[in-house]
C-alpha cells in the first residue's frame, strides 16, 4: 500500500456548521472583553484626570500661599527694627511732655527747644506712616486687649467701665498689624475714693 495514512486513522469528513457557531461566540466574548477593557481605559482616563485637577488646584493654593508668604515677608521683615524705632518716637513724645509748658515770657532757648523737639517728631512721625507705621492714642476708646495692655484699673465716675482713662504710650501698628501695644489705665466700675 502505498498510502500515506496509516490504516487505523480514518479521516472524517469536517463539518462546517459547528465551526461557523464557534466564531460569533467568540466573537462575542472579543467584543465583550473590548468594552471591558474600553470601560477600564476610559475609568482609568477619568481618575488621572481628576488626579490631575486636583494636583493642579493643589499647586495652584501653594503659588498663592507661597506668594502671601513673600508679601508678608517683605511687608513685615521690617517688624523688629520698627519696634525699635517706635521708642524713638515715644522717647520724643516724652521729651515734649517733660518741658515745663509754655508761657509768655519764657527763656527762648526753652521755647527754641520746643519747637526743635516738636518739629522732629512731626518729621519723624510722618516718615513712619509713609512706611507703614502708625500710632493711635486709645484714650477715651474701649479697651481692647488685642490693642492695648492694662497697666493698671481705677475707679471712675466720669469713665465708663472698661474704658481707656489715660494712655501712658499709644498704640504702634505696622500695615495694620500691632506693632506695639499702648500701656493703658482703664476704667473700672464704681465710685472714685
């Protein structure tokens, strides 16, 4: 025999039918495994974005904090050295309120002196507010804690308790933030002794 096939196998005739239902099975689940996979891509590109936005609104609050931060930073780097010069001022007040006051008649070299004293501390006041530093006699004004300190509490009858009788020193801010606080005599309830 000359055949190719060995006598125990026995071809058998395909049939197409059954192969022709595999395929749009198959098929089927291709396309089902493609949606899958589609949907996870497309879940996938929604996270990172959101991701993405939130990263970008992250960095976006860093640059403004980080731009306050330096606004500040320049705005008040002079604080300390401000709080020095402030004494200065109030040194000149004192100054002034140690001469005897005046009269008519009196020495010119007081008066001269007066007036020196006087037009320096405006000058010099002046120059402070054109930076940023400014003073506030609370006399008169509620007392505020934030503000002022309590150097010590009388009785009053022509004071409102709570009330700042009498300011030793004012009150030094710089940009709107306290500097230096005013050493204050506040009003208490009661009758004056």
């Amino acid at each position: 025999m000359t055949h190719d096939t060995e006598p125990t196998q026995v071809e058998t005739p395909v049939d197409p039918a059954p192969a022709e239902q595999a395929a749009p099975q198959h098929e089927g689940a291709a396309e089902s495994a493609a949606d899958a996979r589609v949907h996870d891509l497309e879940r996938s590109v929604t996270e990172f974005k959101e991701k993405w936005l939130r990263a970008e609104a992250e960095n976006q609050n860093l640059m403004a904090r980080a731009k306050r931060d330096v606004d500040d930073a320049r705005q008040y780097a002079v604080q300390k050295f401000a709080r020095d010069v402030v004494e200065a001022a109030e040194n000149l007040r004192r100054a002034l309120d140690s001469l005897p006051a005046p009269t008519e008649g009196e020495d010119t070299v007081v008066t001269k002196m007066r007036e020196g004293i006087e037009s320096t501390e405006r000058s010099f006041l002046s120059i402070l507010e054109r930076h940023g530093i400014k003073s506030d006699n609370p006399a008169g004004k509620a007392f505020d804690a934030n503000l002022h300190q309590a150097m010590a509490e009388q009785p009053s009858t022509e004071h409102a308790p709570g009330t700042v009788m009498q300011a030793w020193t004012p009150t030094w801010t710089l940009h709107g933030r306290l500097l230096k606080p005013a050493m204050v005599v506040v009003a208490k309830g009661g009758s004056a002794q």
